[in-house]
C-alpha cells in the first residue's frame, strides 16, 4: 500500500461514518490512508442513525468505526485520531467534513485555508430531508 496516498475525514458521525465505509471498500482498488478524526464516544442514540452498534456504546467513534472498517474492508488502513480538530491543525490531502456545527466548520476551515498542499475541501451537510455537498478545489 502507497502511504503517501490519505485522506482525512474529520468527523464520525451519521455523514462520516457512512463515508468512512464507503472510502474503505473503495480503498480495496485505490489504495489509501483513512485518518478519521473525531472527539465523541459513541451514545445510545448514535445506533439509531449512524454505523455504530450497542456494543460500540461508550467507545470513542473512531475507534469503534475504525473496529467496523477493519471488519468490512480488513485491506483497509485507518488511523483513528481521537480529537477536536482546530485552526492549528495542519492537512497535507484532501479533507472531507463531516461535522454538525457552524463553529467546527470554522475550525477545520482554518486549518486548511492557508495549506497550499490540500488538494481538495469537501463540506457535507444533512438536515430537514435534504443533504449539501459543498467542494472547493
């Protein structure tokens, strides 16, 4: 696998978490790096409408979806990073956000506004019955 090849998901919530396994069955004939980054654990209500299970109750979400990718997609290599993303951090590929706030959009948007080496920006959102997607190159 060419580890020079990632893609960081910032967010492992409803949106993220069915991306992440989206990006990890795809990652069987395009290899690549999933680093999945999010600060949460997993809660009861999370079963409901996201890919975590009851046995995941209690877990940080990028490990238990980290635990789910390496079940459905074993080729797949994930880094879980448990934390809050901030303007401080720094990207070097493309970022897919996958969060559920107006201020954490900000943050990561920080992030990535001064890098010249993050190819590409996706911003997803859902509420009210519909979905956006948003991508700036």
């Amino acid at each position: 696998m060419n580890n020079n090849r990632f893609l960081a998901l910032v967010g492992a919530g409803s949106i993220g978490g069915f991306t992440a396994e989206v990006f990890a069955y795809l990652s069987r004939t395009y290899p690549t790096r999933l680093l999945i980054f999010d600060h949460d654990m997993v809660e009861s209500h999370n079963s409901t409408n996201q890919i975590y299970r009851t046995g995941d109750i209690g877990t940080s979400k990028v490990r238990a979806c980290a635990g789910i990718l390496g079940f459905l997609a074993e080729e797949t290599s994930v880094e879980p990073v448990q934390k809050k993303v901030t303007a401080q951090d720094r990207f070097y590929g493309p970022v897919i956000v996958a969060v559920d706030s107006i201020s954490a959009r900000r943050e990561i948007f920080s992030a990535v506004r001064e890098s010249m080496i993050v190819p590409l920006f996706v911003d997803a959102r859902s509420g009210d019955g519909c979905g956006t997607v948003v991508a700036l190159n």
